[in-house]
C-alpha cells in the first residue's frame, strides 16, 4: 500500500481522475499524473510502484468511497432492511459508473492492468468490500447472525465487482430485482436479532 501523506494521495488520485477523463488508460504515464498533481514522479514511484500498483491503491480508495456511501444508505434505512439493500445495491451498482476509471473498463478500454483489478486479482479488494459492509450491517442491526451478514455481504461484493466489470444489459431496475432475492434473508436475520433483543 501507499506510503504517502494524506495531501499528496488525495492530490496524486485527483489528479489520475483529471487525467483519465482526458486519454485512456493506456496513456495515462506516471508523468503526467504526477505533473497534474504537482508532485515529482519520483514520489509517485516512491509511492505506489507502478501504474498498475497506482490503479490498485486508487481502487481501494474508491471502494472505501462507496461503501461510505452505502453505509449511509443502510443506516438511513435502519427501520426497512428491505430499502436498504435496495438503496446500497442501487449506489454501488450504479454510482460508481460516474468514476472515470470506472468508466474505462466498462467502455472497452481498459488495460489488463484494470482488468485483473475486477476480475483474477480482484480477491483482495472484495474481501474489503465484504468486511465494510459486514461492518454497516452490524452496526445498524447489532445481533444479527454473523453467517448470513458475512454471506450476504461477500454476495453484494461480488455482484457490485462483477457490474463494473460488465454492465447490465438491459434497462431494467438491477437494483431492485437484486434486492428482491436478498432482502428475505437481511429481513429474516434483522428480525431474529429484534426478537432476541425484545425477549421475545
């Protein structure tokens, strides 16, 4: 991971952002990122190894964005586990089409560089999506069973990953048919909890 200070990562991912809207990744250099964030190359290297480790550490950031995000959503839907799912289906799946790296492996341009990111070597960053957003469930609905949270929040990983990878193909609500499948089991394990809480 990244040995840089908090101002320069932020300048450093600021400026791949500004510089990917511009040219595809396989012309994005070190130089140029490092030139828009007015650092040296140096300390990009220093930092983050190569373009590939960049895009990596950049990912992880963007991951964490979003899972801020939907964090928000669940919390905000505490009393609806159903509306919450649906609204963090509904950011992730959707929300992060609006990133321009994003945008470059869902376009067809993307280096096997972004590629291996979300798909082969894409195991690293779904397990932190899954432990971010077990995290949201249990601190939302605190008791609900640690097996379906952990086995509903590797499935939603998975399902976010695999739509940045490929799109859906169709207009219809992705978000809410997805929703529709998993919400009886967050349902179920919300309840549960309540009733033990309860004495029920």
């Amino acid at each position: 991971m990244p040995r840089s200070g908090v101002p320069t990562r932020v300048a450093v991912f600021t400026a791949l952002r500004e510089v990917l809207t511009d040219r595809p990744w396989r012309k994005v250099t070190l130089e140029a990122v490092a030139k828009q964030a007015g650092v040296s190359r140096q300390t990009i290297y220093n930092d983050f190894g190569s373009r590939a480790g960049l895009a990596e550490a950049y990912a992880f950031e963007l991951a964490d964005a979003f899972c801020d995000l939907v964090a928000n959503d669940i919390e905000e839907n505490a009393d609806d586990p159903a509306a919450a799912l649906e609204a963090a289906l509904r950011t992730f799946l959707y929300a992060t089409s609006a990133d321009p790296l994003i945008r470059r492996v869902q376009d067809g341009d993307a280096h096997e560089d972004l590629m291996r990111l979300v798909t082969t070597d894409s195991g690293p960053l779904l397990a932190h999506i899954a432990a971010r957003l077990t995290t949201s469930v249990a601190q939302t609905w605190p008791g609900v069973d640690p097996a379906t949270n952990r086995a509903l929040a590797r499935t939603i990983a998975r399902l976010g990953i695999s739509y940045i990878a490929l799109p859906p193909e169709s207009e219809d609500d992705v978000a809410l048919e997805l929703a529709a499948l998993l919400a009886p089991a967050l349902e179920d394990t919300v309840a549960r909890s309540r009733r033990r809480r309860d004495g029920g």
